[in-house]
C-alpha cells in the first residue's frame, strides 16, 4: 500500500495525494495535473490497484512531458502492459515510489 511520497517524473517532483472515496461524486481512482505537479490517488482501493493506477498516471504526466499527443486508451493500453510486466518482473524491477523524506535526502 502506498501511503504518501513523491514521483520524479524528469527532474521534476510530482506529488502524490490521496483521496477518499466519499469525497467525490463519481467513482475516480486517480487524476493527473502535470501542470501542478501532483497525481491524485483514491486512498480506498487494494495495493495491487493503487500501484497499477498510479503507474497509468504517471504516464499521463510522462506524455505531458514529452509534449507528446496521447489519448486515454493509449495510456491505458500501455500502462496496463508494463504494470504487466513489472507485475511478473517483480523479483528484479520494482516500481519505487519516493517518499517525501527520501527525496530530502537525494537534494
Ligand atoms: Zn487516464
């Protein structure tokens, strides 16, 4: 489960905050604002979830990034994949979320 941190996306830190379920009106996992810098998560979901849902926000912030034009299919099609892979890769490559105290430490 992640519980806070932060997401070098580029040199830039692009943060993570949390949400609870209650506190909206639809059913929202995650949001994405490249512009300020921060990735919205719904607090209430599985570990497993939250991890692929973050992975396809960062994505969005990464084709933000890169300037390039990318739909919400094409970010969930790719997205999903690699968590695919990260998933089965787990032993050797892992997703690393940055927690505020360790992104202190890497100034
Ligand atoms: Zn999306």
């Amino acid at each position: 489960m992640i519980n806070s941190g932060v997401v070098p996306v580029f040199g830039t830190i692009v943060r993570i905050h949390f949400f609870d379920s209650a506190s909206r009106d639809d059913t929202a996992m995650g949001r994405s604002d490249s512009k300020l810098g921060i990735i919205h998560l719904n607090r209430d979901m599985p570990a497993d979830l939250q991890e692929a849902v973050l992975l396809h926000e960062i994505g969005h912030v990464v084709a933000d990034a890169l300037g390039m034009k990318w739909g919400e299919a094409d970010n969930a099609a790719l997205m999903t994949g690699i968590y695919a892979v990260l998933s089965d890769s787990e032993r050797t490559i892992k997703m690393t979320v940055i927690t505020p105290e360790m992104a202190e430490r890497m100034r």
